[in-house]
C-alpha cells in the first residue's frame, strides 16, 4: 500500500485534504474494510472514491475536511 495526500483547491468554502491508497489484491476484503473503518474513525477521512482494476487493484481515495482557527472579529491582533 502506498499511501499519498494531496490538497485540493477550496470550494464553496470548504477544503479537503485527500490521500490515495493502492491496494494490492492480495489484501482480501474483510481486510480492506477493517482497515478503512479505522482509518474513518481514527484519522477523521470518509471514503471519496473506489475504483477495482482488472487486475484486482483497489485505487482508493480518501477525504477529510481541513479546519482552519479563525478568531472572532473582536479577538484579531491589531496589526
């Protein structure tokens, strides 16, 4: 497996951090789906996109939302 992350441009005012999994096939199923669930419950991604080649490779990628700090108008340092 080959994990990678990427950023992709804002939309809407929402950004998100992507990462993509190549999952060779000799991973079976019960194991891709274990290893999925918790990177969603402990890394904070939900599932994007799954796409199975011919050759039984899962491309897998990943989301999650980048939460960026913005202090209320009141609190900003004065410059």
């Amino acid at each position: 497996m080959a994990p990678r992350a990427d950023r992709r441009a804002p939309s809407r005012g929402v950004e998100w951090e992507f990462e993509r999994l190549v999952i060779p096939r000799d991973f079976s199923r019960s194991f891709v789906t274990r290893l999925l669930v918790d990177r969603a419950e402990h890394g904070g991604w939900e599932l994007d996109r799954v796409r199975v080649s011919p050759d039984g490779t899962r491309r897998v990628v990943l989301r999650r939302k980048i939460i960026r700090f913005r202090p209320p108008v009141g609190l900003q340092p004065r410059v």
